[in-house]
C-alpha cells in the first residue's frame, strides 16, 4: 500500500515539474528512453519512474504550437455556449483557446475541426469554418437530451438535469451558477464521482432487479459506465472517478478484494500520467481533494455516533477541498460548511432521482416520478437561493496562493495522518516556501507581476490578469493594449520608455518588457 500512495505522491511531482519547465520533444524521448533502460534493468528506486512518466508524455503528446493567424488547423472542440480547443493536428493542448463563431455558438458535444485561422486575440480564435465532423457518440448524447427536454419538467429543471447527466451547462443562467459558487455547492454541478458512483449503482439495481447473474449484472454495468464516460469525454474527475469505478467493477467480475485506496492512487497515477494538464483542472483537483478527505482525513477522525460521523465527513471533506477553492475563486468559505451538510444529503437523492427519470422515460413511463423529482428539486432550488443571500458564507481574499504551495499543504497532511516524524521538517519548509512564494515574481506571456511593490506589467490583456489587476496598485501597458485596461493608477509606454517604482525599474524595449532591481 505505502507503495502505491509514493508512485501517486511521484506522478504528481511529475506533472508539477511539467508545469515549472518547458520540456521539448527531444527531452522528452531521451526520458522515454531512460524510462525503457531503467524498467528493463533495475528494479529498485520504481519511483523515479512514476516522476518521469508524465513529463514524458506531456513533452510528447502534449501540443505547444500557438495558433497563428491566416493558418489552416485541424481542431478537436467542445462545444457548450463556449466552444474550447481539446486538440490541435490531433495533439492536446496545453493552454486552453477559445473559438469565436457564430456558427458554432448552438453546437453541444465533440467536433472536428479544419478551421482557417483569420484572427487570435487573448486566446480567442476567429476564422472560418472549411470542415466540420461530428463526435459518433454526440447522437447519444443528442438522445440523452431530448429525453430529459421530453420529461414533465419546469425548464429550470431540465436545465439542472443537463448540467449533472451531460455536463452541459449553457442553459443555467449567470445567477444561478453564482448562487451554487458562492454558497459552495458548485461541485453539485459538476459530473464528479458522486454522479459516477449514483450511475453505478443505479445500473448495478436495474441489472438486479431484471434477474441478470453476478458477473453478468457487473459486466453490463462496466460496459455502461465505459460508455457513459465516452459520451461525457475528456472531462478529468470522470476519468479519475470511471478508472476508479472500473476497478471496482473489474474485481467484482474476477472475484478480486478491491481495495479503495489503491484504486484512488491508481486513479491519479493513470490520470496525470495519460493527461498531466489535469494537474491544472479544477473538477480533478476538487474530486481528488474530496475523496482524499473522505479516505485519508476522515477515518482518522471517525467516531461510533452515526451523525456525528456526518458532520466530520463533511469537515474533512471542505479541509481537503479548501486550498482548491481558494487558489481557483479567492474566497474562503467561513460558514457554506453548514449548508453543504443539506445540499450534499438532498443533492445525492435528486441526482438519482433525475438519472431515474431519464431511464424511465425512456421506457415511455417518466411520469411516474416527475412529480417528486419537481418537488425535490423545487425544495433544493429555495435552499441554495435562500442560502445565497446570506452574508458572509465565503470571505473574499486579496493574497492569492501557489499551486505549488497547495500542494506542499496536501503532503503536510498527509504526514499528519501518518504520523511521520518528517511532519516537522514538511511544516517548516512550508511556512518559509510560503514567505518566498509572498515575494515571488510571477512571469508569462501575459503579464509580470511584483507582488513585493503590488506593479503589474500587461503583455496580453485576457481575464487570466483580471484577478492580479484589481490588487496591483501600478498597472504598466503599452500603447497599444492601453485602452484594453482600466486601472486609476496606469502607466502607458512607448518604445524606450522606462518607469521606476522604488528600486524596481521597468523597461520597454524593441516591443518588449525587462525589469532591473537597484540596490
């Protein structure tokens, strides 16, 4: 076991060096073959390889060509109000683009792509369209739809129904999605493992009740939730939570003791090994920061009074998810813990009620739990809106914190938990990373920013700087993105401008920035 959880802590460590350096292709097969040499050779120090794995398919699999204008691409794209770039010339991408086209503006699921590039702005991509070719599983999700639009539901509902089956959340409105964000309960619309473990069970329940055998009831249950997962497609907490649902499924079908724990850092190792972008993605982090409280945190501190047990399941979950919610919305939640305990319990009984609903209407008898399904969601919908006017349920932040430095806090409790005397020596790296990290000069293609003197540099205006914008108290831009941005306190530059604030001088050169720091 301890084995697993280091080759997991390794893969990680290995995506996250994948974010710190820029490796090439060549790099990235010299370790493919290290990698080759060492499984063929040695056999201990295995865990070298688990850090090596997914910065080996991210330098190879992982595309690093930004688009151009007045090129030709093949795109793979998911559309749902907004239309995101998966894959350009059949590689993933490593930074998210956008594409801006009317035509496309209705389409729900996967595509293909052969776009002509006519302009990039600020990741958002317009052109024409040449080819387009759609995803052979959107037909089943196409089905899936119109079951749920079919069903005797308000349209506040069946708009709730497509964000937990499909994913599909074009049709929620702005306040809604607020409302859910702020009272905490944005997981509820985000197909996690909860909505894997419900389809799981359901299945496992209708494949019973028909009279299928043992292995074949988990066998069509594998076979369905496989499917599912292809319909829902390069979503990472469906990946995380369909490998380790697999797991199960594959050790009842050859008797095998399952064992969930391993299966979660299976689930890890396999997802950032294939996929070492997820290491960024908010749904895989907040469903891999959940689980590890509710496998990890949670058992440590569990106690024989049942509701008890609630409410600590509940804290250790929001302890695991908080470094998540912090780093990705600025805001600490104070008090969404008390709700969450209502919104969790009465969340899990509509979701399986909804999934219900699709598959007895599809047997031409949805109206059978439609009317209670309305009732609960009704219930649920007062709550979250009640909830959402409640002052101070999340306190907003103004320092923001490293990825790195979550996870530094993730190992620390992990250490805790274990009771290893390396805890003492984790904290203290810990409190003086985070010294360093308060100083540390955040550089990109978009922006530079001095957190020590609160400046920011723009280099390309997008909503990425928004957040860095409103706590800089000296905004610094050339003339020709200046009136991009709004600041009280702006520097416009020229070419050969150079602006100095305390020691710290910034210079605009040949349409470039550099910075000295003076003594």
């Amino acid at each position: 076991m301890k084995n697993i959880e280091t080759y997991a802590l390794s893969t990680i460590i290995g995506s996250l060096i994948l974010l710190i350096i820029k490796v090439n292709v060549f790099l990235g097969i010299s370790l493919g073959v290290i990698i080759t040499l060492y499984l063929l050779y040695y056999k201990k120090y295995r865990v070298i390889i688990f850090l090596l794995i997914p910065i080996f398919f991210g330098s190879i699999f992982i595309s690093k060509e930004e688009i151009k204008e007045n090129s030709v691409y093949k795109f793979y794209i998911k559309a749902d109000g907004n239309v995101t770039i998966k894959a350009i010339n059949n590689f993933p991408v490593g930074e998210k683009y956008y594409i801006k086209n009317t035509n496309l503006e209705n389409l729900a699921g996967f595509y293909t792509l052969e776009y002509r590039v006519l302009k990039v702005e600020n990741k958002s991509v317009d052109g024409e369209i040449l080819y387009l070719k759609e995803s052979v599983f959107n037909n089943f999700r196409k089905k899936i739809r119109q079951i749920i639009e079919s069903l005797n539901f308000s349209s506040g509902l069946k708009n709730f129904s497509k964000a937990i089956i499909l994913g599909e959340k074009s049709d929620l409105s702005h306040e809604t999605v607020e409302n859910y964000k702020y009272v905490g309960a944005s997981h509820i619309l985000s197909i996690s493992g909860l909505h894997v473990g419900i389809v799981i069970y359901l299945s496992l329940l209708i494949f019973n009740f028909f009279g299928f055998s043992y292995r074949y009831k988990y066998s069509l249950t594998f076979i369905l939730l496989t499917f599912y997962t292809m319909v829902l497609r390069d979503n990472p907490s469906v990946v995380r939570a369909y490998i380790m649902g697999g797991i199960f499924l594959l050790s009842k079908i050859f008797f095998e003791k399952s064992d969930v724990k391993k299966s979660y850092c299976l689930a890890i190792i396999v997802s950032l090994s294939i996929y070492p972008s997820f290491i960024e993605d908010i749904s895989f982090l907040l469903s891999f920061g959940a689980l590890f409280g509710i496998l990890y945190l949670y058992p440590v501190y569990k106690n024989k009074n049942e509701y008890l047990n609630i409410f600590i399941l509940g804290i250790s979950i929001q302890i695991c998810t908080l470094p998540f919610l912090v780093y990705f919305f600025g805001a600490l939640p104070l008090f969404s813990f008390f709700p969450n305990i209502f919104i969790v319990f009465w969340g899990e009984i509509l979701i399986t009620l909804i999934f219900l609903n699709v598959f007895l209407n599809f047997l031409k008898i949805g109206f059978i739990l439609a009317p209670i399904t309305q009732l609960f969601y009704d219930i649920f919908d007062v709550f979250i809106n009640t909830c959402s006017k409640i002052p101070f349920l999340n306190l907003e932040l103004k320092k923001n914190i490293s990825i790195y430095l979550l996870f530094l806090i993730f190992l620390n409790l992990f250490l805790i938990i274990k009771k290893r005397k390396e805890l003492y020596y984790g904290l203290m790296v810990l409190v003086v990373f985070y010294q360093i990290e308060t100083y540390k000069i955040i550089e990109n293609k978009q922006m530079i920013y001095f957190p020590q003197y609160k400046v920011i540099v723009v280099k390309k205006p997008n909503e990425q700087i928004q957040n860095y914008l409103s706590k800089s108290n000296v905004v610094i831009v050339d003339k020709k993105n200046s009136e991009k941005i709004v600041h009280s306190n702006k520097y416009t530059v020229n070419n050969g401008d150079k602006v100095t604030i305390q020691n710290l001088e910034i210079i605009y050169m040949k349409n470039q920035f550099s910075y000295k720091k003076h003594k």
